[in-house]
C-alpha cells in the first residue's frame, strides 16, 4: 500500500536514531607478579561496547595509587608505554558513556580521593543512582564536594566513602555507606592494596567474579573475564561487598538482596557472549526470535537481522518460522566509534554510513527484518525505505522486544517518553510511521520466558512503567543535576513525572 511509506512524521528521514546507550563498563584485577595494568586493558576492551566516551585505568602498589584516565575509546586513550608505566599488583579499570555529568576529563573514572589520614581511593561505578540530590547533601555538610571538578554521582559516593574511611578503613565504611545509596550500582574500587566490588541490592547491573592463577578479577561481564583467560567463578551478588587482598577474599553482606536484573541487558545491552544469571545472552536472543515467530508469523522468502544485535533473534525467527535466514544488510562496524565529527554532507547520508543493503540478495523479495528494539524510530523508517529502495517487495518488521514506552532510571540512556515513538503512537501508528507493511513486537511474557528468570526478580519498567526502585517524588535526576547545583541553579533538571518531562535534561536521563 502507498501510503503506508508516504505517510506518517517524517522529519528526518534517513537519520539513524543513536541506539539505547550502556552507561559504562567497570573491570578489576587483584593479582601480585601480573601485568594488571595490561589485564584491565583487555578487559575494558571486552566492555567497549559499555561505554565508548572515556577509559580508566588506576594501578596501585601498596603504596600509591596512579590514576590514567582520558575521553576517548580504550585503544585511543592507552599505548605500550602508559600501560608499562603503571606498575602494581591492583588494578581498577573503567570506560565510561556520561548519564550523570558531561562528558570532560573530571568525569572521567577510575575517580580519586584521598582520606584524612592520606590513603587513596580510587573507584569506577557502573549504574545509576536516584538519591543523588540526598548525597550531594550529605558530602556538604561534610565538607567533601567536588574539588576537582566532576559533576558525577560516583564523585560523590567516592567522596563519601573516602570520608568516612578516615577513621574506620575502607571496608567497614563501605559497609556503612553503601546502604544509604539507592540506585542501581556496581562498584569496583581500591585503596593502595586492596581490591573491593559492590553491587546495589537490587543487582540491576551484572557484575561477576573471577580467578586467575595467580589473582582474581571481577567485571561487568563474563565475557570481559574470557579475554583475560580468567575463569569463572560467580556473581557479586546483590548486596554484597567483596575485599581482596593477601588475606584471601571476604564477603559481606551490607543489605537483603532484593533480586531486579535489567530484562534489557538480555535483548541488546550485553554481549551476546556474555552469560547473565547462568543464562546465555545470545540463547536468549536466538529464543526470543523463535517465540517471535510464533508470535508474529508472516509469508515471506527471507529473514534477515539488522546487524549485528538483531542477528541472533533472526536465526531463532528462521528456525521458528521455517523461512531461509538471510544477510542483507552489511554493517560498517567502524563508523559510529570515530570522534570526526561528519559533515553536514556525510550526515546526510544517515544510516548509510552504518549499513549497506546487498541489492541482489534484497531485489524482488519479501523480507522479514529483525532488530532488537524500537526507541524513537528513526532507524527503522531509515531501513525500510533503504530496503525498498534495494528492490523489496515487502518489508515486515519484527522486533525482539516490547515496545519501549518508559525512561530508564537504572543506568541506559533511551530518550525522552516524548519521543518514544511507542508512547505516542498504536501498534498501527508505529507501522504505518516506519512505513512497514507489518510490525510485531515479542511480548513481555515471551520475553521473560526466554531469558529463563523468574519474573520477580527482572526489571522491565521501560516496557512496563512500573520502577522496581522507588523513585523520590521530588527528586532531582537529570543528567547534569550536580553542574545544576554547582551553579546554584536549582531545578535544572526537571522533578521526576513518569509522564509530561518538562526539561531535556531530564527527559535524557538516566
Ligand atoms: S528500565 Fe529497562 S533498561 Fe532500565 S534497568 Fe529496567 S529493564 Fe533495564
């Protein structure tokens, strides 16, 4: 039908929207007689998918901590020689996409503090937290806000735990301080010869634990304790503080687990390589494409995914469908990790820049493209018309998730629910807005079933609006909170309403 591509917003219509954004990856080695430096290194670049803004890496000795850190991706902001210069036996290792706090150099992580009686902290935080405003309180009327210039949350917890480490060292302060954070956070942090990692009760973030020969790792995924050649040995469970040092490892517990791992690590966040809560990322994408199948069938000659998060969920809907599975789209998987900023004449060229069709594989079918997820749209209507272009009879879209109606609170970066194209448009509205000649999301149900968890103890509050962790009524969450207060503008970001955000910077959290 004709109207079914001519119709509908267009505003942009071949811009790829920016894809649902990790807040960032954190990596740690406690390990005498190993080049940790160089293992944090690999590990970071395990997780660069987590974030791609900045990288950090801190190494200490037993006496001193040395802080690296610079914008930039892992393999730009590290050579030979920086990595053969931090010298130690503890390493603590971060990248970083920004969801609280710009992106500059303060921001950067591992971040730094030292304690009153001189000792160094040092810390890299994956998540988010929703009590920030309350910290930040906290840390003035100790005296310990920022001195160096980062607007982030995971300044102030460092500044909080540094504080309170004066006096009763840093494992019982972290036992002390941790359970007045809220929020979703894994910690991984040292002092000068002690390696810890934290996980937020809820556990929204994954964080795992690994042995090496001669030491021990823990990272965001089991895929970064892969490249290392680290084994695994299990989860940080939610609520726990692990220290590592020559007395072996300790655990604690600092708060009840409250079990609420993030539904959407499983369809598109973590590396398919990467098993989460004992189940495999890509299983589950492979068997969310079959449930897809069920769920949505259509007569068509070709599956094909939009690559790469899509493939796995393409050859589930091809096994559940019966349909050939097919490569159609090539993906320049270069282009999005370069700082040049395009051209007004190269950005014309959208989603071209990132994908290619191959025309005759495309010409005279009847395509069924699958992808991970919908945010704003822009990079399915994009597809769509690329495909017909490329000489597609039809194109049916099947995406391997429900439709993304909620704000992340927990650490992903969507958009604003304005701009949620599932917020404001029906199933019909959004296919007709894509221009597709069919559109099917997998439910919530097939969803959940696939990733084999309990449902209890997922979060799926983008999908569903309901936030595991309770959000203030009055808080203040948005993305540049803290540079709001440093400038004494208070309210720069928006109050927290579920529906009707008022400020960008906001509506852009977490
Ligand atoms: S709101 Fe969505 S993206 Fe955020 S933690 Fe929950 S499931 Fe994950």
């Amino acid at each position: 039908m004709a109207d079914q591509f001519t119709t509908g917003p267009i505003p942009s219509f071949d811009q790829p929207e920016p894809e649902p954004r990790e807040e960032c990856g954190v990596f740690g080695v406690w390990a005498p007689g190993e080049e940790v430096a160089k293992l944090t290194y690999y590990g970071l670049y395990a997780l660069q998918h987590r974030g791609q803004e900045a990288a950090g890496i801190s190494v200490a000795d037993g006496h001193q901590i040395v802080v690296f850190k610079d914008l930039g991706l892992v393999s730009q902001v590290f050579d030979e020689q920086v990595l053969s210069s931090l010298r130690g036996h503890v390493a603590v290792g971060h990248c970083r996409y920004s969801t609280t706090g710009s992106t500059t150099w303060e921001n950067a992580q591992p971040t730094f503090r030292t304690t009153a009686t001189g000792s160094g902290l040092s810390l890299g935080h994956n998540g988010n937290l929703v009590n920030t405003a309350e910290l930040r309180d906290r840390a003035t009327a100790l005296g310990v806000t920022s001195r160096n210039g980062a607007t982030t949350d995971s300044d102030i917890m460092t500044a909080l735990l540094a504080a309170s480490a004066a006096d009763k060292g840093l494992e019982q302060a972290a036992l002390e301080v941790l359970p007045t954070i809220r929020g979703a956070y894994c910690l991984v942090f040292s002092d000068e010869s002690t390696l810890y990692a934290a996980r937020d009760p809820h556990g929204v973030r994954p964080l795992v634990l690994g042995r090496l020969e001669r030491g021990w790792v823990v990272a965001s995924e089991t895929a970064a304790l892969d490249i290392v050649g680290a084994s695994f040995v299990r989860e940080v469970e939610p609520g726990e503080l692990i220290a590592i040092d020559t007395d072996g490892l300790r655990s604690s517990r600092f708060a009840s687990p409250e079990p609420k791992g993030c539904l959407f690590e499983y369809v598109y966040l973590a590396r398919p390589d990467t098993s989460i809560s004992g189940r495999s990322v890509h299983a589950t994408r492979v068997e969310i494409g079959r449930r897809l199948a069920v769920e949505h069938p259509v007569e068509a000659d070709l599956v094909v995914p939009v690559p790469e998060s899509g493939t796995p969920a393409a050859i589930g809907y091809a096994q559940g469908s019966g349909i050939p599975f097919g490569t159609a789209l090539v993906k320049n998987a270069y282009v999005g990790r370069t700082f040049i900023q395009p051209s007004q004449t190269i950005r014309q060229l959208g989603i071209r820049l990132k994908l290619n069709p191959l025309r005759e594989v495309i010409r005279g079918k009847r395509l069924i493209v699958v992808d991970d997820s919908v945010v704003r749209g822009n990079t399915q209507r994009a597809l769509v018309r690329m495909l017909r272009e490329a000489g597609a009879l039809e194109v049916h879209v099947r995406i391997a998730s429900p439709p993304v109606q909620w704000p992340c609170f927990y650490g992903i970066d969507f958009a604003s629910r304005a701009e949620l194209v599932a917020n404001g448009l029906d199933l019909d509205g959004i296919r007709r807005s894509i221009g597709a000649d069919s559109l099917g999301y997998v439910s919530l149900e097939a969803l959940i079933a696939a990733s084999e968890q309990p449902k209890t103890r997922l979060c799926a509050a983008c999908f569903t609006g309901e936030y595991p962790i309770e959000l203030p009524d009055d808080a203040l969450i948005g993305k540049h909170l803290l540079e709001g207060i440093e400038k004494g503008v208070a309210g720069s970001a928006a109050p927290l309403q579920p529906a009707g955000y008022g400020a960008e910077d906001a509506l852009r959290r977490p």
